[in-house]
C-alpha cells in the first residue's frame, strides 16, 4: 500500500507530463518522472527499481488529460509485478494497449468536443455581454478538468484495469457525437449573433446554402481547414457578407 504523501506527489507530477516531451519517445519521460516516486516506494531492489523504470523509457503518448487514469493505472499494475502476481513483459504491453487505446478516444471527445464546447460558449456568453456567467463558466470548466483527473487517477489507482472496463461502459464516443452536435446549435447561435441581420430571406438562404457546403466540403476533406478559415475571415473584413445579403 503505498503512502499518501507518494500518491499526491504522482498525482502533481502528472501535471508535467509534457515537460520533457522528445521526437524518440514522446511523453516517456514525463511518464517516468510522475511515476517514479511510486517505483521507488513499489520496489526496494535496486536492480528491480532500474528494470521498472526500464518499462517507461519506451515510446508513450497519450492525450494529456488521460494522463492520471493511466498513470494510477500503471501504478496498481507495477504493484502487480512486485508480487508476481503479473509478468513484467505483460505489463510492457497492457501499458502500450491502454495508452493508444484512450489515445484517440481523447482526442476525439475532449480536443474535438469538449474544448469547442467551452470556446463556444465562452463566445456566446461574451457576444451577449454577460461576461460575468462567461467568467463563472470559464471557472467551472477549469474546476471540473482538476475533479476529472483527480478522479480518474485514483480509480486507476484503486481498480487497475478494471478502470477500462468502467470507461467502456459510459460510451464516452458517443457521448462525444452528441456534444458535437451542440457545438453546431453553439456555432449556429454565434453566427446569428455575430452576422448583421440580412436585408432579404434569399440572402439568408445563400448564407446557410454556403455555410453547409462548406461544412460538408470540410468533413469530405476537400478543403484545409485553414482555408476555409480565411475565406471567412476575408469575407467578413471585405465586408462582402452585406453585399450578398
């Protein structure tokens, strides 16, 4: 059982997990550095303390919010391999298997929802001028991403892989389809509010026939995202918006 004072420090450490981000191994040794205070508790054996720090000099990388789950994770199963209850070079691949597992489900739903979900709504908020529940929504978000590492770190901790299981189970992929859509209702209202109101229905009709063609044309790959990004911006500027509206 490790000490609380070596879980906390884990758990802090997990904050600088791209503090030593390198083109060979990605985050191995960020992973190393959060790990390490409970390799040390973990294994008295100088040899096998070199040989468990040997298992995170590989290649790791992961979405930087799924970095508490898999580090308590690793933790229970380096416990594991102490008592022989694990083969060590099963742990080496269990690790690999987690990580690019989570991986893309964090990319997908916290880079690709969740972050434009806030931005969204940060926006909104601000256009409509009420900045104080703007603030107060920035806060919350900030809060809740601590409460979300925090938790998943000790489930990982206290479950071990039976903390991939319990993910499973909240569909978080689809969970992540669903907040996309809300970021379309978001980005649909802020276009409203920001866009000055058109002078015919024809005009609003091209400006939605345009937006939607270019959305669909994004999601084929047709078109880079940054180009579309300043075919906007230009029309807006040029102030060739009115004259189609």
């Amino acid at each position: 059982m490790l000490s609380r004072k070596t879980i906390l420090s884990c758990f802090i450490r997990s904050y600088f997990i791209g503090g030593a981000f390198n083109f060979r191994g990605l985050q191995n040794l960020g992973l190393l550095y959060a790990i390490d205070p409970a390799l040390r508790e973990i294994y008295q054996d100088e040899q096998a303390l070199c040989e468990a720090r040997m298992r995170y000099m590989w290649h790791f990388n992961t979405h930087p919010l799924w970095v508490p789950v898999l580090l308590g994770l690793f933790i229970n199963l380096e416990q594991s391999v102490s008592r022989d209850a694990l083969p060590s070079q099963g742990m080496v691949a269990l690790k690999n298997t987690a990580c690019y597992t989570l991986s893309g489900i964090g990319d997908s739903v916290f880079s690709g929802s969740l972050i434009p979900l806030w931005g969204l709504g940060m926006c909104c908020l601000a256009v409509c001028g009420f900045y104080e529940f703007a603030l107060l929504f920035m806060l919350t978000a900030v809060a809740g991403v601590q409460i979300f590492r925090l938790a998943t770190f000790m489930a990982g901790l206290r479950h071990g892989l039976g903390v991939i299981e319990k993910l499973r189970r909240y569909d978080i992929m689809q969970w992540g389809h669903k907040i996309k859509i809300l970021n379309g209702c978001l980005l649909a209202l802020l276009i409203y509010l920001i866009i000055p109101a058109p002078a015919s229905k024809s005009g609003l009709l091209l400006l939605t026939m345009v937006l939607s063609a270019g959305g669909w044309l994004l999601f084929q790959g047709k078109f880079a995202r940054f180009t579309v990004a300043v075919f906007v911006l230009v029309t807006f500027w040029g102030g060739e918006l009115n004259n189609w509206l």
